[in-house]
C-alpha cells in the first residue's frame, strides 16, 4: 500500500504543527526554516509508508494529521469532510430540502421533538413525540442522529416515507412526505412584552437574518413599540455581514461598526446608512456565556457608542474570523483562522483561551497555579494589568474578551430534582403521554389554561416510576455512597474483613441518611409545584399549540428579562445605568480602530 504524494503534502503542512506544538511546550525551541521541517516530516512519513511492521491506511493518517492542527492552533480552526462542509453551508444559507421536523434521540430511539410551522410534516400531522421506527422501510434502530437527518433531507420534491409509533395508537403510522424547502428563520420568536415595549429573539447569523429582524421590528412598531429588548443569548453567531448589517440598523451612518486585523487581512467596517430604529429609542441588549461571534459584533458595537444597555452574563468571547478554503474537488475544505475581531474603540472579542495558543495559555496557568496556589490567590487581582477602554460618551470598558454586561444578572439556581427533570426531557416525555387523553377530553389548550393539581400529581408518580429518573443520585446521595465504601476498604485494611458495614451500628446511621435524603427527592416535588406546573404547561402547550405560545408563557419566568423590563419601564434607572461621567474621558474620542499603543490605555 502506499501513500499519494498530494496526501502525503497535506498530511505534512498540517501534522508539522502538531508536532511543533509538542518541542515549543517542552524547550521552547526556535522555530526552524519551513521546508526544511516539512522535508524531515516527509521523510518520517515515507518510512513510515515503506518501512512499518504492516500496512498503513493512508486515509487515517490524513485524517489524524488533520485532527491534530487544532492542538497547536485554535478551537475553531479545522478540516471539514464534504459531509460537515455541505451541513456548514446549510447553516448559513438558513435553507434545505426537507420535511420540516425537529429530532433527536429519546431512550436512544429517533423522536421527533416538535414539527416547523407549515411545512409538510406539519400539514401532515405529525406530532412532537411521534418516534421514528422506519425511514422508507428500513429500520432506524441504531441509526446516528446525523444519518437521520441525511436520509429525511433530499432534493425539494421527493418523497420520503416514515413508519411513526405514537403513543394511544397501536399499530405504526406510514407517512410520507413531500420534501420541500425549509427555511431555519433567525428570529424564532418576536412578541410584546408589555404595551410598549417589544422582544425579538435572534438565535443565529445566517442569509435570512437581517430580513428576519427588519420583519420582526416593522412588525412590533405596528403593534406599538417605543422601547426594544433584542436577545442573543445562546446565539453562537453566523455570517460577519449579517452582523454588520444587523448592528447597522441601530447606529448612525459612518459609526465604525468592527474591524478585522491579522496577518494577512485589515478591514475596518462602516454604518453605510441611517438605522431604521429611531435614535433615541431605548434598547436593551441580552447575552450570556452563549452569545458568541457575530452576537458579540453586534452587542458590542451597539454598547461602545452607547446605543443600548447589555443586560446578562459576559460572552463567550469567540472574536477570531474564520476563512474557507477548498482543499480538493471532492469536497475537503480547510476552515483557517485568519484575524480577530475589534469593536469600535479598540477592545478585542477574543478571549485568550479562545485564541491561538489557547492550550498553551491554560497549561501556564495550571502550573503557576501548582507552584504557588495560595500567593496567586492573594496577589493576582490585585496585580494583574487589565486594559481599559471607554465608549463614545466616555463610559469605562475592560478588555480581556467578550462583552462584560453593563447590568450582571445572576440566574437562582435551580434545585437538584428540577434539574433532573429537565436533563432527562420528563416534561416532554409526560406531555407524550397524556395529550392522547387531553385530546379525547376535549381540553382546549391555550396560554389561559391552568394544570390541574391532578396532572401534577400524575407527573410526580410518573417521575417516581420511572426507572432511569430513580436511578439518577443527588450529590448528597453519592456522598453517603462513597462513605460507605471508605469504611469497607477501612475494616478490610485493619484486618476486620469478617465484620462488614452491616454488622456494625455505622449500618443503621448510613441507611437513615439515604431514607432521609430520599425522601427530599419527594419533598422536592412539592416545594417546586408551581416550576414543575409551569414545565408542564411549556411542553403541553408545545405539543398541541405552537412553539410561539409556548415561548411567550416561558419568558415570564425568565429572570434576566424581567431586569430588562425594570430598567425599561423605568426611564431614570435606564439613563442613569447609561450615563457618562462626569468629565468626559479623552479617549472616548479617539479613532475607532483596533487597540494600538495610541488609542488603547493600561490600568
């Protein structure tokens, strides 16, 4: 067997980092002449082909040189198979042919999660729980969520065929379904939250967005609107000239919006028009450890010119710009970090661990950790240099990565059996469940509609008889659990391996502990009732509604929104959350360019 030179030339560009990483980590040394390190490569290489006790797969070795670029580079910087590059451009193009559902796996079997509004599963019937037992005949057991997804998307116009197990119906249920084109909308949902103030979730970056969000606003000022709260959190970014276009409809034309430096590339990126929301309309920006890339564009430029209040938890900090390039004819593409991004005042997106060398960063910080733990602690905050940046009117920002809300708002932290709960879809499974004997009852679902304390009765002894959900311990549980062990191995080592942990009084205390801390499993249930009746109208009202009056009646328990609503409603909190210092600091005038020693100020 041998190897192909061009597959050999890829295999030693890319694994040369790889194993440079290992010298630079362990001797810091130089970096050698180019070719002359790939030339040393191919000769491992070749004698690795020739000379190997058996033969070696050509394919596999790629593929573990390509593997191995992200060890050296950074988190986004990878090789992407024809399949994971036509899913990328699916992605972004925010279209595909297909039949209009969401799946994923429940007890490892393909589960439909809820149908898109007017496609064809929809119009069909189908239903948020349906499970998938065949796809035009052919059994799904065992089939990755990937292949699923690959045999139900095809060409617009083609058929495919889904035996369906629902739960009330006992036999299989045949579909099938025209394919068609689905579009992924970026704004899942835009609504009022109160009389006058408007919500638009963005969940993505893609083709559509900026006529997604323009529909959304046209919409809520036709409904009233006078003040905004726009919502990235979890969106994980997209397309950069979605950004910009997006971030230009709330700033002023020639505001610099974001710019790109690296190697290779330069851009600084430009308000070309007026915004279409009014300058003096109040706005509030929500993001959190989710909101990554191209939400971070946005919210930072709408925050350095002072144009909205960030509300939530600082970003991800994924501030590198990714470039494409093909590989080959067949599919293979390289997606290559090429710059970062810089918000208008010079701070940059990107997080250190996020960014080249980032394992390198966190292995330095480990070990100075290992040498000196207790000195770091007391001495780094105090002598760390962070630097500082201002927005136009002048307000204090830090770098360091991601955007640092302007109002921090801690989330209450969710008790243990909740978490449960939710971790293993029991409100959805329940829903699955009980929809069969809502509908035969006549029940008319709708955001009025109250859970009886009946069906949360009814969910609590299905949760209680549920075997996977019992099984799930508490911290505590656990706790108990390896103390037990520890006294075992104890009177083992002490030569009293004759008298077990149940023949001693220590028996009776341990099983006390378990009983007690089983039974605050239940008394979970009850001191969290109206959480679980609000979870289980959330999944109902997704299930036989849609996923609109479903998310409407969510936010009205979502804590970070609700301190959007408060500094909104009130006009005094609002400005005085964006008020400027009272001498306007110098640098908030400075060229909007990325941080250079003439614009950038140390603390």
């Amino acid at each position: 067997m041998t190897i192909s030179s061009s597959i050999l030339r890829k295999a030693f560009v890319l694994t040369l980092a790889t194993l440079g990483l290992a010298t630079a980590a362990e001797k810091a040394t130089p970096p050698g002449d180019f070719y002359d390190e790939v030339s040393r490569l191919n000769k491992v290489f070749s004698e690795v082909n020739r000379k190997y006790v058996e033969d070696v797969n050509p394919t596999e070795l790629t593929d573990a040189a390509l593997n191995g670029i992200r060890n050296i580079l950074d988190p986004h910087t990878t090789v992407f198979t024809p399949k994971d590059y036509e899913g990328l451009k699916v992605s972004m193009e925010g279209k595909f042919g297909g039949v209009g559902i969401t799946i994923s796996l429940r007890d490892n079997i393909l589960t439909v999660i809820s149908p898109l509004s007017g496609t064809p599963a929809f119009r069909l019937g189908i239903r948020a729980g349906d499970r998938i037992r065949k796809i035009d005949g052919k059994d799904t057991k065992g089939l990755s969520l990937d292949d699923a997804v690959s045999k139900l998307r095809g060409k617009i116009g083609t058929d495919v065929t889904v035996s369906i197990e629902r739960e009330g119906v006992p036999e299989l249920m045949d579909f099938t379904i025209t394919r068609a084109e689905i579009v992924v909308h970026a704004v899942p949902y835009y609504g009022m939250v109160s009389n006058d103030i408007g919500y638009i979730k963005l969940a993505t970056f893609s083709d559509k967005t900026l006529s997604d969000v323009e529909n959304a606003i046209k919409s809520l000022q036709k409904q009233g609107m006078k003040k905004l709260i726009l919502d990235m959190r979890y969106n994980p970014g997209g397309l950069l000239n979605q950004a910009i276009e997006i971030s230009e409809l709330f700033l002023k034309r020639g505001n610099v919006i974001v710019s790109t430096k690296g190697r290779t590339q330069k851009t600084e990126s430009h308000a070309r028009k007026d915004g279409m929301v009014k300058p003096d309309m109040p706005i509030v920006v929500l993001v959190n450890q989710g909101s990554a890339s191209a939400a971070e564009i946005v919210s930072g430029a709408l925050q350095d010119w002072d144009r909205a209040l960030i509300i939530g938890k600082t970003s991800f900090g994924k501030g590198s710009v990714q470039t494409i390039f093909p590989l080959d004819n067949q599919g293979n593409a390289l997606k290559l970090t090429t710059a970062f991004y810089y918000l208008p005042f010079g701070r940059c997106i990107n997080k250190p661990e996020n960014g080249i060398k980032g394992l390198k960063i966190m292995e330095d910080e480990y070990a100075e950790g290992e040498e000196g733990e207790a000195k770091a602690d007391s001495t780094k905050k105090d002598t760390a240099k962070v630097d500082t940046f201002y927005t136009n009117n002048g307000r204090m920002m830090f770098g360091g990565g991601g955007i640092t809300p302007d109002v921090d708002v801690d989330l209450s932290p969710m008790p243990w059996v909740v978490q449960v709960q939710e971790r293993m879809a029991m409100y959805f499974k329940f829903a699955v469940k009980v929809r069969p004997g809502l509908d035969k009852s006549g029940v008319k679902m709708d955001a009025s509609w109250e859970v009886p304390d009946s069906l949360y009765t009814q969910f609590k002894e299905f949760c209680l008889k549920d075997t996977n959900f019992m099984k799930v311990k508490s911290n505590a549980l656990v706790g108990v659990d390896q103390l037990e062990k520890s006294i075992i191995q104890e009177q083992n080592y002490m030569g009293d391996s004759s008298k077990t942990i149940t023949d001693t009084t220590l028996a009776a205390r341990l099983a006390s502990m378990k009983s007690a801390l089983e039974e605050r499993r239940e008394a979970q249930f009850d001191e969290n009732k109206e959480y679980i009746k609000d979870g289980i109208k959330r999944e109902l009202l997704t299930a036989m509604v849609n996923d609109s009056v479903s998310t409407a009646f969510s936010l009205k328990r979502d804590e970070q929104l609700k301190e959007a609503i408060k500094y909104l409603s009130d006009m005094n909190l609002f400005k005085k959350a964006m008020a400027a210092p009272t001498k306007k600091q110098p640098e908030a005038k400075a060229a909007a360019k990325p941080a250079t020693k003439d614009n950038k100020k140390k603390k």
